[in-house]
C-alpha cells in the first residue's frame, strides 16, 4: 500500500465530512485511510461513519493532546508514505494522490514530500509556498505540514511527535528529521486547501515561543534562535499592524518577496495549471 492518510478529531463536527469527501473523492486508490479521534462528544463519529462508510477506519481512543492522537494514527499505518491530513482541511482536487504517486516514482520515493496548500478561506485567498531550501528550518517553519508525505520507515527511525509540544509539534518533528540528515523533496503541487482552525494558528505567540525552546532544544545556539523569535515577533505585530490601519497592500507585498514561504495570490486555473504541468 503506497500511502495512509490519517485525520486527527475531536469535537470536529463542522469539517469532518468534507476532509474526508475530499480523501474518499480521490481517482488513485492505493491508500487507506485512517480517523483517529479522542473520544468526541458531538456527532463528528456519526458524520465519520456515515460519510467514511466501509472505506474509513475510524478508531475512538482517548489521547493526551493532538501529538499523542498524531502517534497513535501513524503507529497503526500501512502504507509507505503517511499525510496527517486535519480535520479541517482536504485536498485541493481529485487528482492529488495520483500525481503524488507519480511525482514519488519519478524521484525514486525520496524520504519526505511537501508541496504548496491554498488559503482560500481568506478575503483575498492565497497559496503559501512550501520553501524547497529545507534549511530555512532552522529560522522557523516553512514547511506546510498538511502537505508532508513522509516515509513510514522515516518516523521508525527518528521517532515520533514529542508529546512536550503543544502548538509547535510539527515544527519539532521536521526540524528534528532536518538535522538527522533526512532529505526533504519539495513538490510543485497544490496539495491541500487549509483550514482556520488549527491549534498553533489560534495561538500564534504562544506557538512562536514554543518554536524557540525547540530550537534551543536542539542545540541551535541562542542568539541565532532569539534573533528567529524576535524577527517573527516583530514580523507579527507589524502585520497586525498594518492590516489594522488599512495598509494590506504593503503585507502583501512582504508575503510574496520576504516570507520565508511565499504567498501569491489564488486563482483556481493556474493552480490547475501547476497541477497537471506536474503531473505530465
């Protein structure tokens, strides 16, 4: 089996369905697909069922937080490559897994894969640019996670999400596997359309302080890890900043030239265009 694609819930009753439309919708098949919730109350298991039919595995467990939840869907994966997919999120078309399979055998099945996602919740929808120079890595995050197709012998052999983390555990994970000299392949891909509702997204400063005791933890030298978090910080507040009094224009411009993972403006053909160049 090429790929499992695992889906984290709890309490996720208004996105549930359409994530796993958008899993279930796909035209390449080789995959399973695995929901993980921690034991919700509302009716995101009933959703999941009735809409997963006999395709989904669900498994109701509880868990001590979404790293936790993300170890336990991995650990019970088949499949070579694995995708945490949230719960709010879904791919961006129909043909995402397929090109994907392609783009893994033209490149000879490289260890971790990511591609670009769209924000297209937004005002002004955008696609944020994975950044293919992984060693931005060591400033922040610029990988998009939702996009990531890692490599199942990868999480074997350099561990698992750190359930210390509660807002940046993914950030810990991919730093961690850059600096075990695991290689990273960016894909020129539209690969999901995220939601708004992540966990580090609702609490950016508390996710920015996080990133630096993880930088810390692995030994990236203080003053370069406090310039990272201070540069972040201030990148922040002017942003805020600057949408607050109506300058949009100027973000936009630092989005596209400055940020570590550009951001361009959506439109749904040249996505379609990126799509099918790379999948030719």
């Amino acid at each position: 089996m090429l790929f499992t694609i695992v889906t984290v819930t709890l309490n996720s009753e208004t996105t549930i369905a359409k994530a796993i439309e958008s899993v279930l919708g796909q035209t390449f098949h080789d995959y399973e697909y695995i929901v993980q919730d921690g034991a919700s109350t509302d009716s995101t298991i009933e959703i999941a069922k009735r809409v997963g039919k006999e395709r989904v595995n669900i498994f109701i467990e509880k868990d001590m937080g979404i790293s936790h939840a993300f170890n336990k869907g991995i650990l019970k994966s088949q499949g070579e490559y694995i995708l945490l997919l949230s719960s709010d999120d879904m791919f961006y078309d129909s043909g995402v897994l397929g090109k994907v399979a392609k783009f893994i055998q033209s490149e000879g099945r490289p260890s971790i894969l990511h591609g670009d996602t769209v924000h297209d919740y937004l005002a002004r929808p955008k696609i944020v640019s994975g950044n293919p120079d992984i060693r931005y890595l060591r400033k922040g995050m610029m990988v998009n996670h939702s996009t990531c197709f890692i490599r199942r012998d990868i999480y074997q052999r350099h561990g698992l999400f750190n359930l210390s983390y509660k807002l940046a555990m993914d950030y810990e994970l991919l730093l961690r596997f850059y600096l075990a000299k695991t290689e990273f392949t960016y894909m020129p891909l539209v690969v999901t359309r995220a939601g708004m509702d992540g966990v580090s997204s609702k609490n950016i400063f508390a996710s920015l302080r996080e990133v630096y005791k993880i930088q810390r933890a692995h030994k990236i030298p203080q003053p370069v890890a406090l310039s990272n978090y201070l540069r972040s910080t201030i990148r922040l507040f002017c942003r805020r900043g600057l949408t607050r009094i109506g300058l949009n224009v100027l973000v936009r411009i630092y989005q596209k030239r400055l940020s570590i993972n550009k951001k361009i403006p959506f439109r749904s053909k040249s996505c379609s265009d990126k799509i099918e160049t790379m999948g030719s």
